[in-house]
C-alpha cells in the first residue's frame, strides 16, 4: 500500500475516532439543539445565531428563559407543542419556526429500516423531541 493512502486511512481514522468521543460526550439532546437549532437560536440559546440577521422582522425567543417567563416552571408541553408543530399558527399570524417533528418523522420513514413504519417514525420523532426539551431545560437561567 502506498504510503500516502496509509496516511489518509490514519488520519481518516483519527478523525473518526476523535468525533466518537467527543459525540460521546454530547447528549442526544444537544447534539438536535446544535443539528436543528443553533442557527438561529445561537450556541447559547438566547436568539442570537447566525442567521437572524437575514429573518425579516422575526423575533428569535431567549430559550434560557423560558421558566422563568413560566412562573419558574419549565413549559414542556408548550415547548413540546412548538418543535413538534401541533402549535402550527398562532393568533398573531402564521408560525416563523420551522415545524421539527415533521421533519423528524420525516427522516424516520424515508429510512430503508423495517423498524420505522408510520408508528415508529412517530416514536423516533418523539424521542427526538423530548431528548431536545430536556436539553433546554438544562440551560434555564437561574
């Protein structure tokens, strides 16, 4: 084998490896905040991501305080109703977010997996959802 395709498979092997470990430190839940969230949420949660110069008059909501804003509650259902779409217009027009449980559900049923018909692709959606509302409500502000 030539040396320079030896040092490719090393370091396409370090790589992996490296990003297994630090996956392994990285709960489920915040791996689909960093996936679904980050952009415009930002990194800390507080609406301040990437992307929120190019949303036209939409306010991005500081996910840091949600229980607080809740009576010192954490708001799960409604929270879960917003990622998951059940919550799709409000009375104030129509939703900015975009609709996550659908496109977990999604994902789910265009998999070539037999475990993922109609009933599994919702289970994988919800999973996906609560594992994401937990995150957020690890980073409530105090």
């Amino acid at each position: 084998m030539p040396s320079s395709r030896l040092l490719t498979y090393l370091f396409a092997g370090a790589v992996v490896s490296g990003t297994a470990v630090q996956a392994q430190e990285m709960t489920l839940g915040e791996f689909e905040y960093r996936n679904s969230c980050v952009a415009c949420h930002g990194t800390s949660g507080k609406g301040d991501g990437p992307v929120t110069d190019f949303l036209s008059g939409a306010t991005v909501p500081d996910l840091t305080v949600l229980q607080s804003n809740n009576g010192g509650v954490f708001p799960v259902s409604a929270v879960y109703e917003a990622i998951s779409g059940a919550e799709v217009a409000s009375a104030h027009g129509t939703r900015d977010m975009p609709i996550w449980g659908s496109r977990f559900r999604e994902r789910a049923a265009d998999s070539n997996d037999p475990h993922f018909s109609v009933p599994g692709a919702q289970l994988y959606a919800n999973t996906r959802i609560l594992a994401l509302i937990e995150y957020l409500a690890s980073i409530q502000a105090e």
